[in-house]
C-alpha cells in the first residue's frame, strides 16, 4: 500500500519570538515493509535536512531561527510504501542494549495497581501475554478525548479508567516493563479507515520485544499489532522522549499549538507519477 | 567581547546615572516647592513628568514632596526609582563582575541595599543627606573606572551607555520645562522669573559653571544655549553627545565597521551645531529638544542591534 | 592505628617532612600564627570575590586555610600518579563501554541493571563516539591514606570535580608568603594545571575543527557557588566565561554572541550539569540551557567536556566495580585499592550492614558533600536506629563501609602543631594524552578526631607538597 501524508503543526505566538528552537523528529526511517518516497520537511516554507540519527536511530534534525516570529509552520510530507509485516518491526539498527528498554520513567512509573494489572496479563509465553495485555488496556482504559493531559502518567490513566492513545501506549509500555520484557512508546502515522482521513494529532502505539521475533508493534487503542496502515516516525520511553516536535522559544507570550495530519491512500495517479520518476 | 558583557556595562552605567540625574531632579523639586505660588504651578508634578513617573500618581490632586520620594527614591516597584536603579545597576555590574576592577564593585556593591525596608517619613526628613549619598556613590563609581578600568571596548559601551541616559535626562528636563525658557513673547501662562531658570541650572549642578561662561546675567536663550549647545559643560547635550561620538569611534575602529548608530551620532551631533548662536530658538526649542530625544533613543536601539545586544 | 604522615612509629620526623619540620622550629609557633593572620587577610583579599558572589550580601564564609603544607615523597607520589592514571583511563574506558557494546556486562562482571537503569546512565549517548574516545577530562578521585603504603579510593568524580582552584591559590598564597620555603626547588610547581587544561580541552576538539580549537568555560552563572573557580580558570586560561544565553545553536554548530557578531565554538568546558544543559534535550521542564547542544554536540559540530551521562562512572554503586573495571579493560592490578563496600541492594549486603550499622559509615548512592552520611561510631543509637530505617525503606539506595583510621597531618592548632585527619583529592585531566600536576586539594577536618573534611562541614583546605628528590 502506498500512504499520502501531510502533516502539519502550527505554533502562534500572540508577541512574536525572539529565538525558536526546534527539535524535529518528523522523518519516517527506512524499514522493512517501510519505504519513504519523497519525503520533505518544512519550517516556514525553508527545507529542513540534515537529519541524523539519535540513540534510538530515528532521524533528528535542529531547526534555528533568530530573527521576531510570530507563528512557525512545520510541514512534513510526502508519500510512504508500506507492506503489513503481521506487527514485526524490523530493519533498523540494533545496537541499543534491550535492557534499556527496561527504564520506567516518570510518566511510566508503575504504581501498585498498574503492577497487579501488568500481572493479570495471562499467557503462555512473552507474546500471548502482550497481546493479553495490549486487548486488557483497550478494555481498562477506555477511549475518551479531553480526559487526560500531555503531563497525565500511565498510572493515572489506569486509575481514570480513561483516555487517549497516548494514556494507552503509557500503561503497555508501564505493565510490560513490570513483567520485564523490554517495551517502548512510538509515535508514527495511522489511516484508520479506508479511504483515508483528516486527524488532529499523530498517533501513539507501543513496541515490545519477543526473544525470537524481534520488535512488535501493539496499538491497545485499536487493539491490534501494526499494519501497512501505519508509518512509524520515532519512538522513545514515554510520550516526552518521543515526541516529534520539541521546541524552545525565547521572547514569545500565548502559544497556541495546532496540529493536523492527513493521511490517505495515494491515488492511482500519484501512484503512477511516482513510479516514473523513479 | 561577548555582547551579554557589553550590554550589561551599557546598562549598568545607564542605571547609574539614572539615580544620579534623579537625585539632582529631587534638589530642583525641593528649591521650587519653597519659592511663591509652588502649590498652584503644581512643581512636584513637573518632576514627575521629567521621569516618566506621572502615572505612578495615581491617588489625583496635586503632587507633595511625600508622593514623589516614595515614587523616585524608594518604590522598588517603579523601574525608574533610585532605589530600582541602585539594583539593577548592581545585578548588571555582578555579572559581569571579572570585567570590573575591585574599586568599581565595592562602589556598587555598597549601595544598593540602602534603601531596602527605608521608610517614607525617615525619606523624607533625611532627603538632601540621602540626595548626597547618592551622588557621591556615583562619583566613587566613576572614579574608581576612570584611573582603574582596562580600555577595553567594555569601557566604550560603558561610557556609552552613561552619556546616553545623562543628555536624555537634560532633554527631558528641557522637555518638561521648557516654556519657562520662553522669549518672553511667547510666554505660556505666565508667573516666570529667574527663580524658574536657576532651578533648572541647580537641577543640572550648573549655576557656578553658567556663571563662568555667560557672567552673572540670566537668560532664556543663554541657558538654553548652556544647556544644549555648550561643548565645555559635561550636562550639556552637546557635551553628551561628543563623548558618545568618541567612543563610537573607537568601537568602529575596533571591530572596522561602522554601523548605523554612528550616522545617528553624526546626525545629532550637527542638529545642535546648526543650533549655535541662539539658532536654536528660531528653529524652536522644543521642536529641537524632542527630536535630539527620538535620535537618541533611535542611537540607543541602533547600538543594542549593532552590537547583538 | 592511625597513621601519622609526619611521622615514624616511633616518633622521628619523616624524611619528606623534614623541611615542614625545619620551618616549624625556625619559625616557632607564634611566628607560623602571625604569618597565619597575614595569609587569612590575603585570602580575604581574594576571599571578597567568594564572598560577593553570596547573594544578599551575606558573605559566605571563607573555606579555612591551613598554613602547613601536607607532604608527600617523589616515590610516594609516584604510586600515586600511576594509580590515579589508572584509574581515570579505566573509568573512561568503562564509559565508552557502557554507551557502546557493554563488553562488561556480557562478560557478567557489572550487573546490566546497574547501567541500564542507572540514573545517571543517559540513553541518549548510546552509540555517540565523543572525540578521543573521553568522556570524562578531569577525573578527580577522593582518595584517603590508611598507611605508610596504603592509598585507598573514597570516591571517583567524573563530572566536574570543584576544587582545582584552591590547589592553585593554596600553593600561590604559600610561595607569596615563604619564597624561602620554595627558592631550594623542592617542590614541584603545579602552576601550569591551566595551561595542560587547556591543552587537553583543545586536543579534543571535533575531528571536522581544522583551526586552533576556540574553548570557552560555560558557567550557570554568578549566583552559582562555584563562580569564583569558574572565572578563575577562564581568566587563567585566556578563554571567554559564557552562560547558555551567550550560546545559540544554527546548522550544528555552537556560536557565543560577541559584539563583532557570531563567533563559532569548537570545545565547551561545562561546568553545569547534564540536566540544564539543553532543554530540548534532557529536561524538557527546565529553561535553562542551550537549545540544540546536545543535537550539535551528537552531529560532531562541539565538544562538551565532560560528555553528558559521564556521571555514569562516578555512581557510588558502580564504585564497587572499578577494580573489576581496570582488570577487564587495562589487564592490570590496580594499583590503589578500593575501600570494601556493602551495597544495601543486595540481600546479603543489607542483612550485614544493619546488623553492623554502628561501626560502619553509611551513605546515599546519588548524595554528596558529605550530607546524608551516618559515621556510625560517631552517632547516638537513636541517629543509627533511624538511618536503619531509611535504608530498610530504600536499600538499593544505600552504601555502607568501614569506618576507616584516615591518615592525619600536621595542622596549625591554638598553641601547638596538631595532627588532624585529611584527604585528598587529584585532578587528572584526559585528553589524547593523560597529564596530572604534582599536587591537588588537601582537606584536613579542623576539629580533633572528625573524620569529615568536607568544607561544607567545617573542613579546611592546606597546600600540598610533592617533592622533588
């Protein structure tokens, strides 16, 4: 399946900004079932390069601007081949020890309860129980937009029984970390329906690691492992880690923030274009 | 030089000699509230005026000597007070603190928690004792930098920054005043003697030096000329401004460029040459008083950009 | 036994003491006290910048100056140089180790867990080669002597170890005070520690810096209490004394405002910690910081020394391990000796230290300066009944070892020389080459029989003499 997407942040300061800092992770990685064709990165119409790789080999790029601004455009888009690899995600570098993995952070720290849910998880070995685990978040923590914040933890999310993905991906990774098996938040593209939608937001799921298969996506939101639906952008231990834009302003009073990513099917046509051009 | 370092010594100085000019500015206040029909003309006000202060007023009717010292010398609240001035001074001078010499800290060091929890009534009794300290800290100050101080372009910034704010303190004293300077044709309202025009010269420390130049007669158009043209008095504006267009020189030659604060100088610097010989008043004293006032805030943002303030 | 460094079992004046010794009697004790007067109002002198720096006009209190040099022989120190170039080179080691294949941990010598999920431990470093390998360039180790041939390590400090300055102006106060004392050339000079900083900071400039590196010390700023040793060692090394708001970030680079426009940096002497470093990197509530620099620093456009997680190496739980460390990545025997711990975080570790708690010095994994520490021979049983407590609700956090017999040296008492227990502390810098001056930081405790030197605790600071013979 080919995707078309356009995603776009928009940050306005009612006084302008003396300094904007941005820190971008907008840069799908090349993977297996993965393939970005065309992809572009924007600030203010100026194309953004230089994205390296950070410790977690999703690509980074800094973005600088001194001069007085009062609203930054973030523009990335471009379209991107995927291929459903029944929730294995693999083909990047792998040189970050599992254990790592391991770290809870503040926005993950199990509490008592999120440790006696972790273990209500049944199963056999290390992936029926993460599935268990990915179908008992979907069903604990009910979807409900508004409920939480940015700053909300797994183990309030748990205790609210509310939430959005970013509550969800937070308790996996939380409960599968307590049973000790390596677990990180990645925050990536989904088309939910076919035909393609506008959202508000980016997307948040959960990766695990299986001895034997490797990493697998888990969306508990959904309640399924990741498909030809999704690109993947980054991912980090919580939310903070992996968040896609990060940025620092100087001088600036009343941000008001507003994302919108579309995401679609692409066209036979643009399909087409694409393939000559190759 | 890092740009924070030269901005703090411009700043620095700026602020104290804020509090000095504003020290002079209470002595004025003083000698005019005594003098006959002080009450009607509502002289307190103008020295709030000359600060930018009226609008610290806010309790309506004419304005006492009380208001003005808790306005000008003790509200920590009021940027523009003594007091505040005394602790920004200090906060810019800490840190940049390797940049000045022993004797320049120890001057500000010692002043700037004078007036911390000082009460109005104590102000007021104590006012020409305190009007004195801190013109003499001031002094220390200057002192201290003018035999210690390396002649870095530190120095430049600082020299800057301290005639910058004494020519505006003199054109926003002209600013506010300058109908008691009228020929007296134009007289606006009326009630004017030479008791309004030394009041001035005393703001300015002036008298003796005004003397010594025009003899024992007063004039409008020879204090104005004094206070604007003259390039002998160093409360002139004129004298301000060549000692701004001398160290902006230096600051050109040192890093080879010149910028477009220094065509600014040059700008202000003829605006009071053309005015020489009582030219000045055909071309308007007032006029003449707020257009140096716009050039020398434009010089003053000009710098910080230049700069990378 | 405490071992007294000026002199023999029984009584005779060690060798390397024997100029001390010399002095003392020359000058007699009234002398040495009224030199002491005259050394304190200099230090006063000087003292009024540490003390201006105190906000609120309250001056901190001067750290004690101590008027005896502490003494130690050519050979003596030269154990002592090869043990503290040992030991730096290996926790360095272990540091590329850790942020890269974590050799020692596959080979099961350091728990993984200790790492991985170390606090001080930052993800983000994996896999980043900082210049020469280094991540740690002044490595100052805490070490205590027990013996005449006993020299064991309290601790390592691999971040930005504090103190060098006082080495310098201690030995700068001395010779201004007794040139007599140093014209025999006796003792090795440590006044080129700023010049071999700077060589060391320059060496590992970014591979892509083709010109003479531009170094700068970035400070927190005024109100830190170290801002006197920071403007210090800038101005001794000519280099400029930057807070974040003079830096920005632009195309990987780092740039310092000037007022000639933007000036490019290729190596930063940081002596802030890692979490106020960037915000967009470490600690995304704090505004303090240089938006980018760790984005910079990762792209190889600036050197940060020390590296960001380097803290790592100087963990109190990862203490235990360094003689493990040095064997793994030197094949060699350390040559100064850990002093045996008991971790609280393991089963056999707690059970030991809270039944023996009051003869033991207990203290916190992350803490320092000498705060949250139990002396247990020193403490009432309510105190060691309430850190038993502590430690059993939060044992992975604790650390405990023997109380130690430290070495103690002269000190100018009130009327009499006094023997007062010391540590010491050296710097050893790590470039491409490893360079370590003759000398460090002595702290003695001032009262009789304290064993905490620290100056935070009432601790004093002496001259250090290594001689040249």
């Amino acid at each position: 399946m080919e995707l078309t997407v356009r995603h776009q942040t928009t940050y306005r300061y009612e006084t302008p900004a003396s300094q904007v800092a941005l820190l971008l992770r907008l840069q799908p990685a090349l993977l297996d079932g993965q393939i970005p064709h065309q992809w572009a990165v924007t600030v203010n119409g100026v194309a953004v390069q230089n994205f390296r790789p950070n410790a977690f080999g999703d690509g980074e790029a800094f973005h600088h601007q001194r001069a007085a601004v009062d609203e930054v455009l973030i523009v990335a888009s471009g379209r991107v081949e995927t291929r459903d690899q029944h929730g294995v995600v693999s083909g990047f570098r792998q040189d970050v020890p599992l254990r790592v993995f391991l770290r809870q952070t503040r926005l993950t720290h199990p509490d008592a309860a999120v440790m006696a849910f972790a273990h209500s998880a049944g199963g056999e070995d290390n992936l029926s129980r993460l599935h268990a685990l990915s179908a008992l978040v979907g069903n604990v923590v009910g979807y409900s937009a508004g409920s939480t914040s940015a700053a909300s933890t797994a183990a309030e999310a748990l205790a609210q029984g509310k939430g959005v993905c970013q509550d969800h991906a937070h308790l996996f990774v939380s409960a599968a970390r307590t049973l000790g098996i390596p677990a990180r938040y990645v925050v990536g593209y989904l088309m939910a329906q076919e035909g393609g939608q506008a959202l508000r937001e980016t997307h948040a799921w959960s990766e695990a690691w299986v001895d034997g298969l490797g990493w697998i996506g888990f969306d508990s939101t959904n309640g399924l492992c990741v498909t030809d639906h999704y690109v993947r952008l980054c991912c980090g231990l919580d939310a903070h880690d992996a968040a896609p834009v990060r940025g620092s302003v100087v001088g600036a009073t009343a941000i008001t923030i507003r994302a919108d990513v579309m995401i679609s099917e692409t066209e036979p046509n643009a399909a087409q274009q694409t393939q000559q051009q190759q | 030089m890092l740009s924070r370092t030269a901005a703090n010594l411009f700043w620095m100085a700026r602020h104290l000699e804020r509090a000095e000019s504003t020290a002079r500015l209470l002595t004025m206040g003083q000698r005019m509230a005594v003098l006959p029909g002080s009450a009607y003309r509502d002289e307190w006000r103008s020295v709030l005026r000359v600060t930018g202060c009226e609008p610290f007023h806010t309790k309506g009717g004419p304005v006492t000597e009380e208001d003005v010292v808790r306005i000008l010398l003790l509200d920590p609240e009021n940027p523009a007070s003594i007091h505040s001035c005394l602790v920004r001074a200090r906060a810019n001078g800490r840190s940049v603190r390797t940049k000045l010499t022993q004797e320049m800290w120890e001057a500000l060091n010692l002043s700037w928690r004078r007036f911390d929890g000082y009460g109005l009534s104590e102000a007021c009794q104590e006012l020409p004792a305190l009007i004195d300290w801190v013109k003499t800290r001031a002094s220390v100050f200057r002192g201290a930098a003018e035999t210690g101080m390396l002649r870095h372009e530190g120095h430049d910034f600082m020299r800057i920054g301290g005639a910058i704010e004494r020519a505006q303190m003199t054109l926003r004293l002209l600013d506010v005043k300058y109908y008691v300077l009228l020929p007296e044709t134009d007289v606006v309202g009326g009630g004017r003697d030479h008791y309004q025009w030394t009041s001035v010269l005393h703001a300015l420390s002036g008298i003796r030096a005004y003397h010594h130049v025009y003899g024992g007669v007063y004039s409008p158009a020879h204090i104005s000329d004094f206070l604007m043209v003259n390039r002998a008095f160093p409360r002139s504006v004129a004298y301000c401004v060549d000692q701004m267009r001398w160290h902006l020189e230096r600051l050109a030659l040192e890093h080879g460029v010149l910028a477009t604060c220094h065509k600014t100088v040059d700008e202000v610097f003829e605006l009071l040459l053309d005015g020489q010989d009582g030219a000045i008043f055909q071309r308007g004293l007032h006029e003449t008083v707020q257009q140096c006032l716009k050039l020398t805030n434009r010089m003053a943002n000009e710098i910080a950009e230049s700069y990378y303030f | 036994m405490t071992f007294s460094e000026m002199h023999e079992q029984d009584g005779a004046i060690r060798s390397c003491y024997a100029e001390v010794k010399r002095w003392i009697d020359e000058t007699g004790i009234d002398g040495l006290k009224g030199r002491m007067e005259e050394a304190e109002a200099i230090f006063r002198r000087i003292g009024i910048t540490f003390a201006v720096y105190g906000e609120g006009g309250d001056p901190e209190r001067l750290i004690p100056f101590d008027l005896l040099p502490r003494v130690f022989s050519r050979l003596e120190w030269e154990r002592l140089d090869q043990g503290i170039r040992q030991r730096a080179q290996a926790l360095n080691a272990f540091l590329y180790d850790a942020y890269h294949r974590g050799e020692i941990l596959r080979a099961g010598l350091i728990p993984q867990d200790l790492v991985y999920q170390n606090e001080a431990f930052r993800p983000e470093m994996i896999g980043f080669d900082p210049p020469g390998r280094v991540y740690s360039h002044i490595v100052g180790i805490d070490i205590v002597r027990t013996g005449p041939d006993k020299f064991e390590v309290l601790e390592d400090n691999c971040r930005t170890p504090s103190g060098v300055s006082y080495m310098l102006e201690n030995r700068e106060i001395m010779t201004r005070m007794f040139p007599g004392l140093f014209s025999k050339g006796l003792v090795t000079p440590v006044d080129n520690y700023p010049a071999l900083l700077l060589r060391t900071l320059k060496e590992v400039a970014p591979p892509a810096c083709k010109r003479d590196p531009v170094v700068v010390l970035l400070t927190p700023g005024s109100l830190n209490s170290a801002y006197y040793e920071h403007s210090f060692l800038a101005d001794l090394m000519g280099i400029e004394l930057v807070e974040p708001v003079d830096l920005f970030v632009d195309n990987d680079r780092v740039w310092m405002k000037t007022t000639a426009g933007p000036r490019a940096v290729d190596v930063i002497y940081r002596r802030i910690d890692d979490d106020y470093l960037d915000p967009l990197a470490f600690r995304p509530d704090s505004l303090l910081g240089v938006p980018g620099l760790f984005h910079a620093y990762r792209a190889g456009g600036v050197t940060l020394c020390s590296a960001p997680g380097a803290g790592l190496a100087d963990d109190k739980a990862i203490y235990v391990y360094v003689p493990e460390m040095i064997r793994f990545y030197l094949g060699e025997e350390p040559i100064l000796s850990n002093i045996p711990t008991w971790q609280c975080g393991t089963e056999a570790g707690l059970a030991y230290v809270l039944e023996h708690l009051g003869e033991l010095v207990a203290k916190e994994v992350h803490g320092s300066g000498g705060y949250g520490m139990l002396i247990g021979p020193q403490a009432s049983p309510e105190a060691v009944a309430a850190y038993a407590d502590r430690i059993r609700a939060n044992p992975g956090g604790f650390i405990a070892q023997p109380t130690l017999a430290l070495s103690t040296v002269p000190t100018l008492g009130v009327s009499t020389v006094v023997q007062r227990h010391a540590d010491f502390r050296p710097f050893c810098l790590v470039g491409k080459q490893m360079r370590l001056v003759a000398g460090g930081l002595t702290r003695v405790a001032l009262t009789e029989g304290s064993l905490v030197v620290n100056s935070s605790q009432g601790g004093g600071v002496k001259d250090t003499w290594v001689l040249r013979d």
